[in-house]
C-alpha cells in the first residue's frame, strides 16, 4: 500500500508540473494566478514552482503586468532550452526539424517522397536523430513530434487514410511507423488544422479566441476552425471540411459525392476552367486592365466570401486567414471579400469592420512542431 501511495503521489506531482508548465507556456502568470487557475494551493505551487526553478524548467521574469502598487513576480519558460520536432508530409516531398518554444526554426532539412512510405518515414527518422546529435539538443528538452499530412486523418491513431491523389500513403500508419526508429511522444494532424494553429500560436490569430484558416491552392480548398481557443473537431477527429460546404445544391457533382461543393467552383483549378489563364498568378497580373481576369477575381471574391459568410453566420468567427495562391497581389481581392462579407453577415453592425485578412503563412516543418505544442498543451490543460 505505502509503494502503491508513494507512486500515485510522485504520479500527482509529476502531472501538477506539467500542468504548470502548460500554463506558463501559453502566457507568463504568477504564482497566485496559477494557483486560482488549476485549483491548486498556494503553497503546493510555490513548492513546485521553486523545483521547477531549480530544474531549470521556468524562472523568475521582470516582466510585470500593468497597475500601480506592488507588482506579482511572473514566472515563463525557458522558451529558447525546450523544442519540438516536426515532420510535413506532402506528395512531392518531406521536411523535417526543430523549433524552440519561441516558435523558432533551429534547422530543418527536406527531403523527396517516394512511393515507399517506410522507406522515407525511416529516413526522417534518421535526419531528425541526426539534428538532435548535431545541435545539441538534450533529450529531457525535447516535448515531442508533431506530424502533418494531407486529410483524411486517423488522428487518433496516427493513420493516414485516403487522401485523393497520394495512393502509395493510403492507409499508413505513420506513428507506428515512426515509433520504431523514435522514442518521443507524437502527434498527427491535418495539415490545415496545424497552419490554423500556427497562425493561433505565432501568428495573425494570436489576439482572437475563434479564428477560421483558409488555404487555396491547386489542390483544393483547406480549412481549420479554432473556436474559443479550442481547434474545432467532431468524434471522428474531422473539424472543418469547408472545401465540401455545398453552395449550389443541384451544382457541379464532387469526388466525395457531393454536389455543388465549393471546391468545384473556388478552388484555382476551378476558377481557371475554360479560361485562358494558366495560374493565378497570370490571372492577377492581367486583371487591372483585362476584362476576363477581372471577371474571374470578381467570381473567386463571391464564392469565397459566400462560404465565410455562412461560416460566421454559424459561429461568429473573430476573423478568417487565407493563405496559398490567392496571397499573390491579393489587395484587391481581400477588399472586395469583406466587401460583401460585410453586407451579407448577419451581425453586421458588431465586430471589426474587416473579418477577412491573407496571410503568407507556408506550411513547412514548423508548422507540424506547432501542432504538437497544440496537442501538448491540451493535454495538461484538461488534466483540470
């Protein structure tokens, strides 16, 4: 009984910590905020928080908050000592590295895919091993790898399933895979879930609680929803499938069977049917004084901003994020969808004027380490 209580409670301990740490790592708090958030008495933190100082896990900041009087000493993590690796795995290649808690790239390196999905996975394996030796990053220091891969996912048991034009990686069980070669914990995510919560953690997003990513490129149109700081899912681990809201309920027939998805009407593909442009890029180069181009942005400004409207009509998104192609010369564009956003929402009169913002954000191996730190932080802020 007394080994049974000794393990529970080091167990207890262990998981308070993190708990700790979890919290510190998403904003700098002290003492007394910490314990009012995770119910815990102020001397159980401060016993902890002085081991975690001594562990070298957080410290002591000068930062304080605003207000006059005495001020609380807040406690952050050593963001620049702990990393997270990630792994991106896309049709024509594979990229993997390290950031720090900061959100900083420390190295990264890519590598071409190949219809031998173990094959490759090893060989990420290997380069990531590799950096770990090379810069010198301890293993006590590293939280974990976040993976991310083209939809859709078993992300509970880190499986890719059947994304459309990616057969050799149909059914891979790519945590499994990697579990061999690496002792880490891991995460797999839909590679737009992951740009969505990179741009929650480090980028336009940081100052919003529910936010929508948007990313159109050739492929198809992606989406990840981030509802009251929560990455949106349903039982099946699927969030938003945004590329499959239909907008014309008798239209053009979909490959997930569907009809009148918007994927069949906004995606670039789409938009350049039938039209003389090769790119989207050509298409914005031409489009100040070439009639066809205007008409085809014209069209891609309403399909878009049809879809958002319906998106924040149901949850009252803070503010929507497009990425891909549609970055290019995207001024113009943007306005016009917020333009008509504006019109057609239903809380018109609330909220900031421009919903609608476009970002630069590339997915890459960073992008996947955010998914993880995501995942990690959920972990431990569940626990209470």
């Amino acid at each position: 009984m007394c080994m049974k209580r000794a393990i529970n409670l080091r167990r207890m301990k262990h998981t308070n910590k993190r708990m700790i740490f979890g919290s510190v790592l998403e904003c700098p708090c002290s003492r007394a905020e910490l314990a009012d958030k995770l119910h815990l008495s102020r001397a159980a933190i401060t016993t902890l928080t002085e081991e975690m100082i001594q562990e070298g896990l957080i410290y002591e900041t000068s930062i304080h908050g605003g207000g006059v009087g005495r001020h609380p000493v807040l406690l952050d993590v050593r963001r620049e000592e702990f990393y997270i690796g990630g792994l991106i795995i896309r049709r024509r290649d594979l990229e993997v590295g390290f950031i720090n808690l900061a959100g900083e790239t420390i190295c990264e390196k890519a590598l071409l895919n190949s219809d031998n999905p173990w094959e490759r996975l090893a060989e990420s394996a290997k380069i990531l091993k590799a950096f770990e030796k090379e810069h010198d990053l301890s293993q006590e220091r590293i939280l974990g790898l976040g993976i991310c891969a083209p939809g859709p996912l078993n992300t509970i048991n880190g499986t890719i399933l059947n994304p459309p034009n990616f057969a050799s990686w149909r059914n891979v069980p790519v945590i499994e895979i990697l579990s061999k070669h690496l002792t880490w914990p891991m995460q797999l995510y839909n590679v737009t879930d992951a740009l969505a919560l990179e741009e929650k953690h480090y980028g336009a997003g940081q100052n919003y609680a529910s936010i929508m990513l948007l990313h159109i490129d050739t492929e198809g149109i992606g989406s990840g929803i981030i509802v009251h700081n929560q990455l949106f899912r349903d039982i099946c681990e699927i969030g938003g499938m945004l590329g499959h809201m239909s907008i014309c309920y008798n239209g053009k027939r979909c490959s997930c069977g569907n009809r009148g998805c918007l994927e069949m009407y906004a995606s670039i593909r789409a938009i350049l049917e039938g039209s003389r442009f090769g790119s989207w890029q050509e298409v914005m180069d031409a489009a100040e004084n070439d009639s066809e181009a205007k008409q085809l942005v014209e069209r891609e400004a309403l399909y878009i901003a049809t879809a958002i409207t319906n998106c924040i009509n149901m949850i009252n998104l803070e503010r929507v994020i497009i990425t891909g192609d549609l970055y290019y010369k995207h001024a113009y564009l943007e306005r016009r969808i917020n333009e008509i956003v504006k019109k057609r929402m239903i809380l018109r009169e609330y909220g900031p004027e421009n919903r609608v913002m476009f970002s630069n954000t590339k997915s890459c191996s960073r992008t996947a380490a955010i998914g993880f730190l995501n995942a990690y932080l959920q972990e431990y802020n569940a626990a209470h």
